[in-house]
C-alpha cells in the first residue's frame, strides 16, 4: 500500500488520476492529492482530488511517492531538482506491454495502451501517452515527452528535453538532438541536431 502525490494540477494530471486510480485501488495504494502553485486548479472541473499545497511550500516525505503529472520536458526537470529526483517513482499502466530486456530508469509515466519493446532504454522523467511506443533498441531521452500516438521506431533516439507531438514518427535510426520539438503528425527521416523545430505543413482547404 502507497499513497501517491501528483505534481501538477493540469490536464495530464487529470488524465493521470483516471488512468491510473483503478489499478493503484486493486493493490491498496492510491492518489491523495496534488500539488500545485495555481489556485486550486482541479476545483473547477469539481474534480475529487484534493490539493495538497503549492509546488514550491512542499517538503518531501518518504511516505509519499511522486508522480510527475506534466509534459512539458523544461517543467520536469525544473521540478524533479526542486522536489529531489530521488522522491519521484515510476507508474506503467497495466495495459501496455514493456519487453523485459527493456530498461525504464526513475520518475518516468507510462501511459494506457504503450509498447515499449525489446532492449528499449526509457531515460529519468521520460513521459509516455497512451498509445505511443518506443521500438527495439530505440532511446527516449531524460525528460522526453511522447505525446499520444507517437511512434520512436526501432534503434531511433530522442534526445534529453526533447518533444514529440501527436502522431509525429521517428524511423529506424534516426537521431533527434537535445531540446528539439517535433510538431504533431511530422515523420522525421534524417537526424537532427540540439535545439531544433520540425513541423509538418498543416492541413489546408481545398
């Protein structure tokens, strides 16, 4: 039995506390709140959840276990090192389907309907959606963020900070760099290096 701290009232947290709550109940552990520097940002979709207090009043207490509730690859590493890295755990959802030669570091979310596939490494803080996978041999760097639907193709690598929208595709081999964002629906065919921006044209009239 564990009680369980979202960081982060957003959203994704939201997302999280339905994904997650009927599995945590099975085994006797469960959410017991968020944190938060807004004002009670859950109360206004009458959300269950209590706030527990703002990001930066918190002291971490060993009783608790972490959970980063956000996306944004700048925001976690921002509040892994003000909360302690060490305070944060890992949540797979019971739905997806991790290889066991696959290696999935601290503090990472693993989202609804996930594959994460033979000798994939999934670095600290990493963010999965649901339905994304990480291919064979394939790396998702710290603090890397796979919206839903993405696809990180086998022996491919994002790198630290780095940002994939919905529906985007890495293919076999290719390389991102650190802090790159690659907009929804991009399919990335050659690597990239640090602190680049690929988007796809958007969708237009006819």
């Amino acid at each position: 039995m564990a009680d369980y701290v979202l960081v982060g009232g957003g959203g994704f947290a939201r997302e999280l506390y339905d994904w997650f709550t009927p599995s945590l109940t099975a085994t006797g552990s469960q959410f017991i709140g968020y944190l938060d520097d807004g004002e009670a940002p859950m109360s206004a979709y009458q959300h269950p959840l209590p706030q527990l207090g703002r990001i930066v009043d918190y002291r971490p207490r060993p009783d608790h276990k972490l959970v980063m509730a956000v996306g944004s690859p700048a925001a976690k590493q921002k509040l892994a090192a003000q909360l302690g890295p060490e305070y944060f755990t890992s949540l797979i959802h019971p739905s997806s389907w991790v290889s066991a030669s696959a290696r999935i570091e601290n503090g990472v979310v693993v989202g609804v309907f996930c594959d994460i596939s033979a000798n994939a490494t999934v670095r600290a803080f990493a963010t999965i959606n649901g339905y994304s996978s990480v291919g064979h041999d394939a790396e998702l760097g710290a603090y890397a963020t796979l919206s839903g639907y993405v696809d990180l193709t086998g022996n491919a690598k994002l790198g630290t900070a780095s940002y994939m929208g919905s529906g985007s595709r890495l293919l076999p081999h290719v390389q991102v760099g650190e802090r790159c964002t690659i907009g929804a629906g991009a399919v990335v065919v050659r690597s990239t290096p640090d602190d680049v921006t690929l988007y796809t044209p958007p969708a237009r009239r006819l």
